[in-house]
C-alpha cells in the first residue's frame, strides 16, 4: 500500500473521451502505466439482473433502448484522481490523456 492511504480518499476522476472509444484511451494510459478503470459494461439495462425488468423504450429506425448508458460505457474512462498524486503524477496523466485523445 501506498504510505498514508490511511488518510486518503482515493478515486478517480471519470472523463467522457467522446469521440475516442474508451477501450483506445485505456490501452494508450496502460502503455504508459497509468491504471485506469471503465464502469457500466455492460450497460445496466443489459445487465443479466435487469434484463428482464420492464423499461421505457426509445422507438425508431437504429435507436438504442438507452443512448446515453450506451455512450457511457462505449467512452467513460477513469483516471487516477487523489489527494496522494504528486504534482509529478498529475503532469504524467495529463500528458497522456492530451496524447491518447489527440
């Protein structure tokens, strides 16, 4: 563990990489070392506990059941985002986030 996560609240800080796919960000932090994480695959709706709930659906020619859970989990990234990051830390994951989303 790292010294003082005692004391911490670590998280992450979720970007939408619109209109990077997410698996494209992830592979380019993680060529890097940056650890990253991505929520909400599937999307809930999908999810085998839900499927058989009843929901509203959106109608029309190619429309998704639910777009915006459908963009978030094609696109949500997490990055490292708490009060233990150096100055040095947060300059590596910005640095690679303006490389991978360029």
């Amino acid at each position: 563990l790292q010294p003082g996560i005692a004391k911490a609240v670590p998280s992450l800080l979720m970007l939408d990489c619109a209109p990077r796919p997410a698996t494209m960000v992830r592979a380019a932090l993680q060529a890097v070392g940056i650890a990253t994480h991505q929520t909400y695959l599937p999307a809930l709706y999908r999810h085998p506990a839900f499927t058989a709930l009843k929901r509203v659906t959106v109608t029309g020619a190619g429309a998704e059941i639910c777009p915006n859970a459908e963009h978030l989990a094609a696109h949500l990234v997490g990055v490292p985002f708490h009060p233990l990051m150096s100055e040095g830390d947060v300059a590596t994951v910005a640095v690679a986030l303006k490389t991978a989303l360029a």
